[in-house]
C-alpha cells in the first residue's frame, strides 16, 4: 500500500462530521479521525454536504471526486432522502449502486454505514416513531442490497455496544458526537486494517460538553432552518402515514377483537 493516498468523502451530514467540532468551531468528524491516523499522507477531497440527497451525490459529488482517483471513499446519503414527501427506495438504491459502481471501477475502495434508528434517543409521538422507524429502517435495507452486490466495507452502526448510550451522540441526536464520530473511525480503522491498510489506532481526545448556552445557539441556527424546512416537505407526507397508520392500527384491533 502506497505512503500516500487519496481519500474522497461525499454524502450528507452523517459523513461531513456535524456533531464533533474543533476548538475555532469547524466540524471534523470520523473520516478526519481515520485520515489523521493513516500512516502516511492523506489526500482529502471533501465534496459532502449537510442536506444532500442521493441524487446531488450521484450528479455533482462523484464526478468532482471522480476526477482525484479517490483510493478510499466514504459514501453515507439516504436519510435526507428518507425525510422527503416523495422518497423512493428504487432510487435511493439506483443511485448508491451506480455510485458504487463507478468509484469501484475507478480502483476507489468504498466505505459506507449503516443508520442508527433515532428513535432509540429522540422522544417522538409514537405514530411518529412508526413511520421514521420504517423509513430509515428502507435506507438501511437498500444499503444491504448493495453490500451483497459489492465489495464495499459496510459498518453496521447498530451492532456497536452502547451504541445508544447519550454520550454517542450529539444533543441534536441525529448525528453522532464526538465520542460516537471517534467509535466509528476506529471501527473502520479495524475494518481497513484487515484489508492491508496502514493505520495508527484513534487517539481518543478530552471530550468537552456543550454548555447550555452553546447547546441553544447551535440549536436556532441549525435545527430550526431545518424543521422549518421540513415544515413544508416532509410534514405533510407524515400527517398522511401517521393517519395511515392510525386507520391502520384501529382496523387490525377490530379483526383481532372479532377472532
């Protein structure tokens, strides 16, 4: 394995490091982690984006990675897409493969992770929980596909111990925290290891918590841009499934009832 090498990082907020920050405020995240601890010289070319869908991935992300000849990529997208109205697995899972397919042929080995199910950590209406559970649950399904399809190294997020312990995430509880960012970089720091990787192990920093101060800042500049957001895209189609799933709930206790 060469010295030096190129590392390409696209996808959406769960692979451009939201949740672990330096000390200016910059977000870093586990493939910051995992390049600082390659033995050699690590080239990266971060195209990812809080936000983005499979579909930016596919048509502005990869060629401009592409164009590096990434030998290590990290691809994680699909919970943006999952909290559209018109979210559809068939593409989700059209776009990775062809994702795949195409840093694969380039000589990229790819990388990618599995969700972990938020509704482990973040209190919702229990209807709520029900149609977001199915929903992820549909992005990691389409991940499985292209793990058996592929040669990709597949993290299974939800197979790592205390993998819900708060510590393991950020106050938002959408993303991974410091601690969570550092867990999934060794993780795949053991991954590539056994693929003929030369990596350090992650040094596993003093973790600072957020003040409440800090906590509420973040909060009103991030989190409330994007419900509001979400306000006009995904609520609607979840006022829908959650009246789905009501009639739904009523009509399998009345059968259950009369058997």
């Amino acid at each position: 394995m060469s010295q030096t090498f190129t590392f390409a990082i696209l996808g959406d907020s769960a692979v451009s490091g939201v949740g672990d920050y330096d000390q200016a405020g910059r977000t870093r995240g586990w493939c910051h982690h995992l390049a600082t601890a390659f033995q050699g010289v690590a080239e990266i070319i971060q195209v990812s984006r809080p936000g983005a869908k499979s579909d930016e991935v596919l048509e502005l992300q990869l060629p401009r990675a592409l164009a590096f000849y990434p030998d290590l990529t990290a691809v994680v997208v699909g919970g943006n897409d999952a909290l559209r109205n018109d979210f559809c697995p068939q593409r989700l899972y059209d776009n990775l493969r062809a994702i795949v397919h195409e840093l694969r042929s380039h000589g990229s080995e790819v990388m990618m992770l599995q969700l972990h199910d938020p509704t482990r950590i973040v209190p919702l209406p229990r209807l709520l929980q029900r149609v977001l559970k199915r929903r992820i649950d549909a992005v990691n399904s389409v991940y499985e596909r292209i793990v058996q399809e592929s040669e990709v190294l597949f993290l299974r997020t939800r197979n790592l111990p205390n993998v819900y312990d708060p510590s393991m995430w950020h106050f938002d509880r959408m993303h991974p925290s410091k601690r969570g960012h550092l867990t999934i970089a060794e993780n795949f720091r053991q991954m590539l290891s056994d693929h003929s990787w030369r990596f350090q192990e992650i040094k596993f920093e003093e973790i600072a918590d957020f003040s409440k101060r800090e906590q509420t800042l973040w909060m009103l500049r991030n989190a409330t841009p994007w419900f509001l957001k979400r306000s006009f895209d995904l609520l609607p189609a979840a006022l829908y499934l959650m009246s789905c799933e009501a009639i739904s709930i009523f009509w399998h206790r009345i059968f259950s009832h009369r058997r």
